[in-house]
C-alpha cells in the first residue's frame, strides 16, 4: 500500500497532480517511488542511459542529467513540486558540488515547494557513545562527512534565499535483507573480525523500507530548516549487531580484536567506521513527522525475511 494514502485508499486532494523528482534514485529512490500514491507522478534524474528502460518499466519518467554536469541539469528548473536529493557527494574536494549544481538548477525558474536532502550522521564525528539530538553542534571527523555537512549548508542556504521548506535526513547504517551488502551476512562468510566490547561503538541503523517512508513524509510533513534523524529504535554496538546476525543466519560468530590490532589488520574504510560511537535520538521524527517504524529493531528487520 502506498505510504501517503488515507487508511480507505483515496488520495487526499494534496497529492494529486503532484510532481516528485528524485536526484539519486539508486535502492532507497526506488523504494520510495513504490510506495508514492499511484497520480503522484514521479521524475528520477540519471546520468546512466542504460537506467532510463528500467525506470520506465517502474513507472518513472527518466531525466537524463549529471550533477557534475551543471548544463544538463537546466531542463529540471521549475519541473517539479517537491524533491528528494539523496545523490552522494564527490569523491574528493571539500565542497559538495553536485548538490550546488542541483540547487542552482532548481531556482532558475519556480523553484520547488518542498526539498529534502539525505545526508549522514556522519557528521556529528565521533560523540564517545552518547546521545545525540539534531541540536548537536556538528564536528565531522572524515572528508566524506565534511562534503556532507556542505551539502547541509547549500540546502539551508535554498531554503532561506528562495523560501523553499527545505528539510534535511541524517541517515545512518542503511540495511535491508533484499538489499545489496544489506545484512552482515557477506561479512561473518569472510570472517571479518569486530572490536572487543571495551573497545567498541555504538553504531547506528534503518531499515532501507522505513528510511524510504522518512523520506516521504518529510516531503510533506517536514518543517522548513528543520533536521531529523532517520533513525531506528535501536542501541547496539557493532560487534553485538554482527553478533544478533550470526545467530539469526547460524554462522559464527566474528572474532574478537583489541583496537591496537584492527588498526594493524582492517582496511582504513572499515576502522573510520569503527572510530566514531554515538546513539542517535529518533524522537523528532516519529513525534513531528509522525512515523511509525516498520522495523523499529535490526533485530524485526534481519528476521522479517
């Protein structure tokens, strides 16, 4: 059932004719399009041609554009009603390029009413384990986090300058049992050790299907300026996660390693995800954007299939 209509079925009159475009419609864009009432018509941006048949074939109007390409991205101005970005930033640099363009793009005409960005809670750095409101003053520890934390601020900057009620998603670990490297499952076949207890983080999820109704409702529920963390109920640290999923899947358990030794053996893109502990607060988005987690639990989740 789609997530926006009425408990009877009927759209509700504001959300017809309505007009969607998705800027990085890779898994969670797609999810999100499924579950968009079926008069909402919905528009994906993609530099790929080899996407726009199978776009199609879901119901989506295909615009063939590249964010790095500021030139092909004009024919978006005044395209549409609301948009979600979810386009990660570049690789390199410390600016978010790709979302200025887009921004730029959209103010060339009418721009839309509502815009929200999926970005990371990458960018409140490492918190030591504690709890973090969106209120959280934003201290990014890796490059990636900090193109982001641009990102924010060109979207902060749209909403103010051309009254768009822009609204932002801090999204941590996304995972989905139909999801590519979705689940731990790839990593306990391959034996990747975890952190021993003392030296572990608290890490932090959503379920790939509620973060593509996060993204919806703030559409049109979210309020201007205002940041949400896309969040999950639950509080565990890393190793317990790969734990919880080794006994669901009846694979062993990862073994256990010191700090000083993962740095000697894990890949660099593993231990920065392994250096930063916090515990995200969902209150915000379930009270304001009255959300209902599907999967308020990786546990629910992994053991929905």
């Amino acid at each position: 059932m789609p997530v926006l209509t009425n408990p009877s079925g009927a759209l509700p009159m504001r959300f017809r004719r309505q007009r969607v475009l998705i800027v990085g419609c890779g898994d969670v864009g797609l999810r999100a399009a499924a579950a968009l009432p079926a008069r909402v018509r919905v528009l994906a941006l993609t530099s790929t041609p080899t996407r726009l048949d199978g776009l199609r074939a879901r119901g989506i109007t295909p615009l063939l554009g590249n964010l790095d390409r500021p030139a092909t991205l004009r024919r978006l101005a005044g395209l549409a009603d609301r948009v979600l970005h979810l386009a990660p930033p570049p690789g390199e640099g410390a600016d978010d390029a790709r979302t200025r363009n887009l921004l730029r793009a959209l103010r060339l005409r009418t721009p839309p009413a509502t815009l929200v960005y999926g970005s990371t809670s990458g960018v409140y750095g490492d918190c030591g384990g504690a709890r973090v409101s969106e209120t959280r003053p934003l201290q990014a520890g890796t490059a990636r986090a900090r193109r982001r934390v641009a990102a924010e601020r060109h979207v902060r900057f749209l909403g103010r300058s051309a009254g768009v009620r822009s609204s932002i998603l801090r999204i941590p670990g996304i995972y989905a049992p139909d999801r590519e490297g979705g689940t731990p499952r790839e990593r306990l076949l391959k034996g990747t050790p975890v952190l021993r207890a003392e030296d572990d983080v608290y890490t932090n999820h959503i379920h790939a299907d509620d973060l593509a109704r996060a993204c919806l409702v703030a559409l049109w529920r979210g309020a201007a300026q205002r940041v949400y963390h896309a969040s999950d109920d639950s509080e565990l640290k890393m190793g317990d996660y790969v734990d919880l999923a080794a006994g669901l899947y009846g694979l062993p358990r990862p073994t256990r390693l010191a700090r000083e030794q993962a740095v000697q053996t894990l890949p660099a893109m593993l231990l920065s995800f392994m250096s930063e502990s916090r515990r995200l607060e969902n209150t915000r988005m379930k009270r304001e954007l009255r959300l209902r987690l599907r999967y308020p639990t990786v546990a629910t989740g992994l053991r929905a299939v």
